[in-house]
C-alpha cells in the first residue's frame, strides 16, 4: 500500500515508527491498532447517515473493473488526482 492508504494514516496516527511503517508496506495493522479500533472506525463510518462506506465500496468495485481491463492502478490513482483537481 501507498504510505499515504496506510492503516496508520486512516486511524489517524501522528506518529509513525519503524514497526508501523514496515506493518503497512506487508498490508498488515501496526501492533498498535487493535481489531477494536478497525471495528469502530467502520461503525463511524457507517454513522449518522454518512455514505463513505458506501463510496469505498464503489471505489473497490471500480478498481476492480478496471484492472479486469488492464487499467493500471498507477492510471487510476492518476485520473483520480486529476479530475479531483478539476472538481468533477
């Protein structure tokens, strides 16, 4: 994963430690990230009517779509950025 997808990034650590860092690059949690707080991070997700649940969701189903078409995920994140730009 990007540094940036890192778990430590979406549970909001401000700090990173070598254990973390090398955590997220083998995809797996950093030994301070309990299954309890993965847990309440989907349930905040979920809260109050909010759809990011629902847009990651759609999100994992576009990535996969596109890479069935051979769609690169470096062509992805790239029109991503680009059209986030443009605010479309």
């Amino acid at each position: 994963l990007p540094l940036l997808l890192s778990p430590c990034f979406v549970f909001g650590s401000s700090s990173l430690s070598v254990a973390d860092l090398r955590a997220a690059s083998q995809r797996q949690l950093p030994a301070s990230i309990a299954l309890q707080d993965v847990g309440k991070c989907i349930a905040a997700l979920h809260a109050h009517g909010s759809n990011m649940l629902g847009v990651l969701h759609s999100l994992g189903y576009t990535r996969g779509l596109l890479h069935a078409l051979a769609f690169s995920e470096r062509s992805r994140l790239h029109s991503m950025a680009k059209f986030a730009v443009l605010g479309l």
